[in-house]
C-alpha cells in the first residue's frame, strides 16, 4: 500500500492527506452502491409488486444519498468551522431539495392551528369538492363529490391533496360559518299563468320541504358572529319574481344541509309538480322553436315578391 501511495504521490503529484481522502471517497462510494444493490435484490426477491419496488427503490436511494453527503462532509470538512460551514450548506441544500415536504409541514402545522376545515367537513379547493376524512403531516384526503357526477353526490374517489394548498389555493369550507349553504331553485311558468298564485304556492312548498328552522338557523349565525363578520336579515325562504323571454321565472332561495342539498331539491320539485296538476291556470313555461315554410303557409318577402326558401324563428314563450 505505501509502494502504491508513493506511486500515486510521484505520477499525480498528491500529497498523503490528499490521497487519503480520495481512497476514503472512493470506498464509500463503492459502499453505498454495494449496499443499495444488496438490500434491492433482497427485496426484489421479496416481493415482485411493482409499487413496493418503487418505494423501497425512493426509500434507499435518498437514504444512500443522504448518509454519502454526511460521509463527504467528514472526509473532506476536518475542523469545528468548517463542519459547521459543511452543516450550513448541506441544510440550505436540503431546504431547496425538499421545498416541497417542507411546505407540506408547515401547511399541516397551519391546518391544525388555524383550522380552516377538519375531518368530516365538506370542502371545495382549486375547484376540487369533498368530505375531509384524513389529515396527515404533508397530504389531507377528501372522498370527491361532482365531477362527472350530479349535484354534490360522492364518486367513490379519494383524492390525496398537499398540505402546502392551504397557502396558494383558496380553501371553501361548506360547514364554518352558520353551517348551511344558500341554494336557489328557478321555475319558470308561462306569462298566461297566475303567477301571484304561483309565487304563493312555491313559498308555502319550499317553507315546508327545506328542513331547516329560522330559529335553529339563527343560533348558528349566532356563533359564526363571534369568529366572522356575518350578518343576514333574512334566513326563512324567499321567492324571487323576474321575467326572462320565455315566461314569469320565480326563484326559490333557502337555506340547507350541504349533504343534502339534491334531495331537497327533488322533495321540492316532486311537491311542486303535484300541485301544479291541480292547479289548471299554473303552467311551466319551456324556450320552443318554430319553423315558418312561407311558400307553403303564405307571405310575401320585403321587395313584395313570394319567397322561394324557407325561414325560421324562435318563439317568445310556449307551453
């Protein structure tokens, strides 16, 4: 070994120190690589599910990673100051490399301070909606409602969300606050409809069908007052009266239970229906399109002449 040190010294013109460190690099190097094939192939004939390789594969790898850049830093970083210059650097390596875990820590911390939702909330954040059922430090999970799905129903789907989120995306939470949601219902009835009648007979369906109390309502906004800045005048059900081009559209507003906004919504509707079959001068209105073949149904063009093309138009309002 020192005929091969002295050859190294002569040929490269390095010094014993030097050498030293290069052959102390080299075998850890040579280590970690050994080390990170053996535990591999021991868990390669473990198992043969593709997803565990990868994680032991991550798992490994950065764990190798980490321990030779320890290694490194003692091999060639001798003293107080430069170990702890070495600690510096190494700890600004890992803030850029692992920015994103980081994040994630610090987002959980903030999710379980500040509590913007909790398990078991209905939330909705960069356009995804769901019930909160796991918080964990760098990822919280919702079961996904939406999407290809109708209403707020659930898909089945659980999505895993980065904590980090809560900083960049805006968060809605369904449940803080006074604990129900605004939901409005539109009918739209012909403009030879009794629609005083019918804005009447909406209120009392509505009134009766929403399931939620002005009193139970009040005590919840109550609470909210003292950690937000909310204030309604009104929380029983209104109906609204506007015309639109096919007819008189009245719109039911209420409040209700975020889950269960679409069964509401079918009770209101099922009620709805039923009355207007006893009521013969109430009648919903729908858009209708018309086709006028004018050859065939008379008419004369602007210049006075028989047209010779059909036309076609939209009707007001139909029934």
């Amino acid at each position: 070994m020192d005929a091969f040190l002295q050859w190294i010294e002569g040929s490269l013109s390095l010094n014993t120190f030097l050498q030293w460190r290069l052959i102390a690099t080299a075998g850890v190097i040579l280590t970690l690589v050994l080390a990170r094939w053996l535990i591999m192939t021991v868990v390669s004939r473990r198992t043969a599910d593709a997803a565990v390789l990868y994680r032991w594969r991550k798992v490994v790898g950065y764990t190798t990673l980490l321990i030779g850049l320890f290694a490194m830093g003692r091999i060639w970083l001798v003293g107080g100051q430069s170990l702890a210059t070495y600690l510096g650097l190494l700890s600004a390596g890992l803030a850029v490399a692992l920015k994103d875990p980081i994040s994630n820590i610090f987002g959980w911390m903030f999710i379980i301070g500040r509590r913007p939702f909790e398990v078991g909330d209905r939330i909705e954040i960069n356009g995804t909606a769901g019930d909160v059922v796991d918080i964990r430090i760098f990822q919280f999970s919702v079961l996904e409602i939406g999407n290809w799905v109708q209403a707020d129903q659930s898909t089945g789907r659980v999505l895993h969300i980065p904590n980090q989120k809560v900083f960049t995306d805006s968060v809605a939470n369904f449940h803080q606050g006074i604990a129900y949601i605004w939901h409005e219902i539109p009918v739209v009835l012909t403009f030879e409809s009794d629609w005083r009648k019918g804005k009447a007979v909406l209120e009392e369906i509505v009134e009766e069908s929403s399931g939620v109390m002005a009193d139970t309502a009040r005590e919840s906004l109550r609470k909210a007052a003292r950690r937000y800045m909310i204030s309604y005048d009104k929380l029983t059900p209104i109906v609204y009266m506007d015309v639109v081009d096919h007819g008189v559209r009245l719109t039911a507003r209420y409040l209700c239970d975020p889950r269960r906004r679409r069964a509401i919504a079918q009770v209101i509707w099922e009620a709805l229906l039923d009355r207007l079959d006893e009521e013969p001068d109430l009648d919903l209105a729908y858009p209708t399109q018309r086709i006028y073949y004018q050859p065939q149904e008379g008419g004369q063009t602007a210049d006075g002449g028989r047209p010779s093309e059909a036309g076609q138009g939209t009707a007001g309002r139909g029934q």
